[in-house]
C-alpha cells in the first residue's frame, strides 16, 4: 500500500476522537474494515463530514500518517437515498452497519462481505414499506447471511452427531453447538445434548430460509406469532453463543420503532 491511496468505502461509524478529531471505521471491498481520521484543526473537515456521515458507498484518499490513516478526500458514489425517506429502513441499515463493524477485525480482505452489505443497503431502498414484525425478521436474516459470512455457518439439514439428514419433528436444536441434531443421537448421549431445544418444522423452514434466499425474497414468508418468536429464540441464542459481541439489544427490539 503507497503512503497515498483511495478506495471505495461504506462508512460503519464514527465518533469523536481527542478534542476536535473525528474516528471513522470503513468497509472497503480491497482492505475489508480500515479506522481512519479526520482532523478536525483542518478547515477541510467542515466539506469532508457531510459525506462521512451519511449512509453512502464514497471513494476515500487516506494517508498513512505516523501513527493513524488521515483521510484527505472524500466524494460520494452512491447516496442510497431512498433509505432516509423511512424510519424503519434506516434503523434496519444502522444496525446491519453496526453488526458488520464488530463482527470484523480491520484490514481482513472479505468481497462477499461487502457486497452483503451492499445488497442489504440496495434492497432497503427499493422496498417501501415494512411492519416491525418484518425487520426484525429481516435483520435476522441480515445477521444469519452475516454469521455465515464470517465463518459460523448453523447447520440446518444434517445430525451434527451423526451427519444423517434430520427427519421432520425429530431432531432438536443445539445453540452452542450449532446447528440439529436427531432425536436419537440426543436420546443416546444425554448428557452431551442436554442443553438442545425443541423447535417446530416450520420454525426450522423459516430459518433455513432466511439464511438462503436474497433478501428480495424475504418479505415474501408470511410471518405466523409463535414461529417468528421462535425464529428469533434460536437465533438469539445463536448469536450469544457464537457472535463475537453480544449485540446491546436484540435483533428485535432493535426493530421496535
Ligand atoms: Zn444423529
């Protein structure tokens, strides 16, 4: 990397630094996560800010100062404009922002990553109007589909014991370990399975399709009480056993605007 350089970037967040300073953490499809500047004592922070600030894909020149990257440039690409028209998408963009920027470690390379990212910020502006019940089932999805990204894929279709495809209403969840297993593994080792769950077929379904399906799809399941209050039980405990920061609230009161 030369002293100067530019990249593409989606702000994660930002906040101040010494006394007129500005901390900023990016995802860039070339470096993954990079932390970086703004100097406040400059008079250029005042036209620098208003594009750091707002959700948006920019085009960053930093400067590898002596001890932190000081950024020297910013213009905006891509405004996702639709966003800030409706609070529930916003809200949905600021946590998936946040879930990404503590989820990763600077400067580990990941493309699917940040085209993840991209995708959730497009199709949050192409759909226009979404109940509270429905983000916190999409922000499950955005954090099911992120989990897998960073390497903690659940298993959802085969016996972590035995590796057989479950059969319907016959196998259990296991947070810790992530993913089913089937009844009779968890019968024959009671003590290793003690803490797995039952959950129901369609709760299961649910799960597998949120992990699976683009996130255009996913305002198409319909969304029954006792399966999306289950959904987000097993994905709650999911992530507490296996996110490496327990998000400060859950995914669905993160929804509830
Ligand atoms: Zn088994």
């Amino acid at each position: 990397m030369s002293t100067l350089y530019s990249t593409t970037a989606i702000i994660l967040s930002r906040r101040d630094f010494r006394e007129s300073d500005r901390w900023y953490t990016a995802l860039t499809p070339e470096y993954g996560k990079i932390e970086f500047v703004a100097r406040g004592g400059h008079k250029s922070l005042a036209k620098l800010t208003p594009h750091l600030e707002m959700i948006a894909e920019v085009e960053l020149l930093l400067v590898h100062g002596r001890q932190y990257q000081i950024i020297a440039g910013v213009e905006r690409h891509h405004s996702f404009f639709g966003l800030h028209e409706h609070l529930n998408q916003l809200t949905l963009a600021h946590n998936a922002l946040h879930l990404v920027d503590v989820a990763t470690k600077p400067m580990e390379r990941d493309p699917v990553l940040y085209e993840l990212l991209q995708d959730w910020l497009e199709f949050l502006c192409a759909t226009e109007s979404i109940s509270n019940e429905r983000a916190g089932f999409l922000l499950g999805s955005f954090m099911l589909k992120l989990m897998d990204v960073c390497g903690y894929r659940p298993e959802l279709k085969l016996c972590l014991s035995c590796h057989k495809l479950i059969e319907p209403q016959n196998y259990h969840w296991h947070a810790l370990r992530g993913g089913v297993v089937c009844h009779s593994c968890s019968l024959a080792n009671q003590q290793a399975w003690f803490s797995a769950r039952s959950i129901s077929d369609d709760t299961l379904k649910l799960i597998r399709f949120a992990l699976r399906e683009p996130f255009s799809s996913q305002t198409r399941p319909h969304l029954k009480g006792e399966h999306i209050e289950s959904f987000h039980e097993v994905l709650e405990s999911f992530i507490i056993s296996h996110f490496p920061i327990i998000p400060s609230v859950s995914l669905r009161t993160a929804c509830a605007v």
